[in-house]
C-alpha cells in the first residue's frame, strides 16, 4: 500500500481541500444520516413540484394571454360569445381551465393520502422490517435523538413543497379561475376546498404523522399503508361532516325563487310559510305543501368564510399531529 494513503498529504498533487476549515457548509451527524437515507425522498418531492410549477405557470400564462386578446377584441362579455370570431377567440382558455379544475385539483386534494401512505407509513415500518431499529440502542445517540432528526427532514420537506404547491394553487385560482371570463369554481366544492389555502399543508403533515405512528404499531410496510389510508379517510369524512360548524354561518330570509349567493356554501334551503313555519325545499319538491310560501330562508357560508374555517380546520389538525408525534416519541422510549 502507497504511505501517500496513510499520510494527510496525497504526493505531488494539491492538498486535499479541509471543508472544516475553508469553511463550506457540510452536514454532520443524524441530520447527515437523515438527508442520506431519505433522499430519494427529496428528489421525488423535487421533481414533482417543478412539474406542478410549471403546470400552474403555463395556465397562468395562457389564461392571461387569452383574457388580454378578450379585451383588446371587445370578447370579453358573455354577450359577445355569440359570434363566431369570438368564441374561437375564447376557445383556447377551455383548455387550462378544465387541467385546473379537473385534473391538478384532484391530485392536490390525493397528495396528504400520498404522503401519509408512501412518505410516513414506510418511515418506522421498514427499520422494524429491516432490523435497523435494534441498532438505536447500541449507538450513543439516544432513540429520542435519532427519532427526531430521521422525522425532521421529511417533515420539512413535506412542509416547504406543500407550502409552496398551495401558494401557487391559490395564485392560479384567485387570478384566472374565479375571475376569469368562463371558469365556475365556489371555493367549497369537493375538490376546490382541500387544494387551497393552509388546507394541503395542514393535512399533508397531520397524515405524515399518522402514517409514522401506524408503522410504529404495526411494524410492516402494507398494513402500516392500510391502516393509514383508512384513517385518513375516515379522519376526512369526519371533518367535512364536521365543517359547518366550524364558523357561523349566515342566516337569511330571501324572496321566493331567489337564487343563493354567487361561491357560497349552501348548508339549508327552507320556505316560509304564512304562518311563520319552514319546510325543507327537499320536501317542497316532491309535494303541494309550499304552495303560498311567502319566501325563503337560507343558511350558508359565502366566500369570505373560507379562510376562518380552513384555520378552525387547520387548527384542529396542528393539534392531531402533535398528539399523534409525541405518542410516537413515547414510544421510541421504551
């Protein structure tokens, strides 16, 4: 063996450079180890944010050009639809809008199952499966330690992208979708509400957790996964159950026939008859019995209570996802 590989110096060539001492910025330790074992992880998550990105610019971009010929050609009212010139001038907007709505939503509102299922699921149960976890406890590095450094780079990660994912989707939707020319999308339908504001965030890192505590308990891969996707789903169908409640809602008597108002959340539709009693407008529809109602009374949640109830919701799930990881973090102590 060559002394140029038992010596700090390697021979003629340069000195190898010290990064300790030029000071360039290098990992050390568990968060070295974490950002090793879960880079396949970063880079996927990388890779689908550029290409969610680059969606989201190229509707913004070609909804924008559209609108502008709109103007510019006296295109832009319904009124003028009519004509042939101008409903080839508007066609080419059909197109981002339907991707928007139809295809990035539905996969925005998929990717909290997503993450808790591929990203949280496999974290602890593969190192049960593998047999690394037994090595905890020979290191010097407490359990506790490790736990916290192996959740911290996922958990950011998942963080920064879904942060960033929701930004844009709410950019795209505000600017082109809900004030554009054709597109109709109430804030509060199926697959507009979890695709925007702190809502992906929020349930991203609550199904994070609980795909960690679900491979912690049962120790494999697939029923980990299992048990994930069906609490998940059943923490969702909870919470749109519970939704309504989240705020007040708006109470309002109305004409008869009127419409309700324009992106609100319709809660219930009821006639007022002359004697001061309501029936449900789902009874009035097969029957006689709202004949001579005097008008209608509705409850609903217009735009404006999107924000309050996202944070209500999003609230409620901040505190699920620290309960869920100090459970997991009692655990790993024993």
């Amino acid at each position: 063996m060559s002394t140029y590989l038992l010596t700090d110096r390697t021979g003629p060539g340069p000195a190898p450079v010290d990064r300790e001492r030029s000071g360039a910025p290098r990992l050390r330790g568990l968060l070295w180890l974490a950002t090793r074992q879960s880079r396949s992880l970063l880079w996927t998550l990388a890779a689908l944010l550029i290409l969610a990105a680059a969606d989201l610019i190229w509707i913004h971009v070609l909804c924008n050009h559209t609108v502008g010929v709109l103007r510019r050609t006296g295109c832009y009212s319904p009124e003028s639809w009519n004509s042939a010139h101008c409903w080839a001038l508007l066609a080419p907007i059909h197109r981002p809008n339907f991707w928007y709505i139809s295809v990035l939503q539905p996969t925005v509102t998929a990717v909290p199952l997503l993450i808790g299922l591929f990203v949280g699921a496999p974290l602890l149960a593969q190192e049960h499966e593998r047999g690394t976890i037994r090595l905890i406890r020979a290191q010097t590095v407490s359990p506790v330690r490790w736990l916290a450094a192996r959740l911290a780079v996922p958990g950011l990660a998942v963080l920064a992208v879904t942060g960033v994912l929701a930004a844009l989707m709410n950019w795209v939707w505000w600017n082109d979708i809900v004030h554009g020319p054709v597109a109709f999308d109430p804030p509060f339908q199926f697959f507009t509400y979890p695709a925007l504001g702190v809502a992906p965030v929020a349930w991203s890192l609550f199904a994070l957790s609980l795909g960690v505590l679900a491979g912690q308990l049962t120790r494999r891969t697939l029923p980990a996964m299992f048990l994930t996707g069906a609490l998940v789903a059943a923490t969702h169908g909870v919470i749109r159950w519970a939704r309504p409640s989240f705020y007040p809602t708006v109470d309002k008597t109305v004409p008869l026939n009127t419409a309700q108002p324009t992106n609100a959340w319709l809660i219930n539709r009821e006639a007022i008859m002359p004697d001061g009693s309501r029936i449900s407008s789902d009874a009035c529809s097969s029957t006689h019995r709202c004949d001579g109602a005097t008008g209608t009374w509705l409850q609903y949640h217009p735009s404006a209570h999107l924000v309050p109830i996202q944070l209500v919701e999003a609230g409620i799930l901040l505190a699920l996802t620290l309960l869920i990881t100090t459970a997991v973090f009692l655990r790993i102590r024993r």
